[in-house]
C-alpha cells in the first residue's frame, strides 16, 4: 500500500499548499461559524451560503496544522452545490470514518452509499487519535454554520 499511502499524503498536501474556497462570504445573507481546538490552537472559519435547501457558496478562513486546514480545503469542495441533507449525511459518514461516535456514544454506522472520493485521504489520521479533532474541526464547524443557515 506504499503507493496508495503516498497518493493519499500528496492529495493532504496539496490542499494544504493550494487550499480551496479561500475567503469570506458577506454575512448576512452568509451563514457563518468559528471553529476552535484549543489543544493545538487550529482555528476554522466557515462562511456558508444556502439557498432552498442547497449549499450553493462555502468559503474557508482560518489557520492551522496542515491536516486541520487540508481536511477544510477539502471539505469544502465537498459540501458546495450538495442539498443539505446529502451534507449532513457526508459529515456523518467523514465522522465515521474518523472513529468519532454519535451524540449517544455509539460508533457511527458508516453508510457505505455516501461517497467520500479524495476525502477518504485522511483516513490515515485515525492511527494518531490526537489529530482526529484537527481533521474533524472544519465538520464539527461546518454544523454549526448549517445550524445558522
């Protein structure tokens, strides 16, 4: 798997050295939520357009560890243009991924159906625990902007 290994850290690095939907959205009619990990100091930035039920506009600021800051890059090209459903459906399953359980502390039942593509670059994360709240931040964030949209 050296292969796959190297293309999984290429794709992370990438993200990081040339991040996606870089920016701010006016807010409002932007949703907008601030995501912190005090452990590490990684600081997420979500800016969140929706329109009839759709994510039509994502914009990413922040700063952080080259994993807090790819795993936004990437989520961001994820969620734009997806029905909110289909986005909190991807977050649930990236958090599945992660090993992060449910509200109720029960592991979370990866629905096999909802694609992760170049996301699935940060599976390698769950090997070091301490940097699962890094990958995860930019999630955990976008919920909080969904829950303002």
């Amino acid at each position: 798997m050296p292969d796959l290994t190297d293309l999984y850290r290429e794709i992370i690095l990438d993200h990081h050295r040339n991040p996606r939907n870089r920016g701010s959205l006016e807010t409002p009619p932007a949703a907008h939520a601030v995501g912190h990990n005090p452990l590490c100091g990684d600081e997420i930035e979500i800016f969140l357009q929706v329109d009839d039920g759709v994510v039509t506009d994502v914009k990413v600021g922040g700063s952080g560890c080259s994993i807090s800051q790819s795993s936004a890059s990437m989520m961001s090209q994820a969620v734009k243009g997806k029905q909110v459903a289909d986005v909190k459906a991807l977050v649930r399953r990236f958090k599945g991924m992660m090993s992060i359980p449910d509200e109720d502390g029960n592991p979370i039942e990866p629905d096999l159906t909802v694609s992760l593509g170049d996301l699935e670059a940060l599976q390698g994360v769950v090997k070091f625990p301490v940097r699962i709240k890094c990958a995860t931040l930019a999630w955990n964030t976008l919920l909080d902007a969904l829950s303002r949209a």
